[in-house]
C-alpha cells in the first residue's frame, strides 16, 4: 500500500495530516478503515476540499505497520 518512495516524505498521525491538508502539502492520504468515525471524517472533510481520494486500510494496526511504526496509526499522508 505504502512504497518506499512514499516512506520518504510520510508524516503519520492526525494532527501531522489535518495540518498537511490545510497546508495543501498533502498529495496522498493513508485512512484506516476502524478509526473512530469523527476523526476518519474530519479527515475525509480535508481530503474533499483538497480535491485529495484518500486510501484505506483494512485497521490502525495494518496502517502502522505500513508507515514502518510499532503503534497503530488512524491517518497518514504523504506530502510533497
């Protein structure tokens, strides 16, 4: 789901992505499927505006592991 080219400019975590989106540094976004749903839609809120189809995972544990971290993660994004 995530390459390695990805990883290089990855930022994960809620607030790291809500801010990227505002700032329209964010060219792909990462969602699990299982994040509580008013964070996945403020989330998805963000990604309409910035014209931005983001990506799901299956669960925050599977998004973690993707992103290269030990914790489970709601939302990551790559930024430019």
């Amino acid at each position: 789901m995530i390459s390695d080219a990805d990883k290089q400019c990855l930022t994960v975590g809620l607030k790291q992505v809500k801010k990227a989106l505002q700032q329209k540094r964010a060219v792909k976004v990462f969602i699990a499927e299982d994040c509580y749903g008013v964070l996945r839609n403020s989330v998805e809120e963000l990604c309409r505006e910035s014209g931005i189809t983001p990506v799901y995972a299956e669960t925050m544990a599977q998004l973690g592991s993707e992103c290269g971290i030990d914790v489970k993660a709601s939302c990551a994004c790559v930024c430019r």
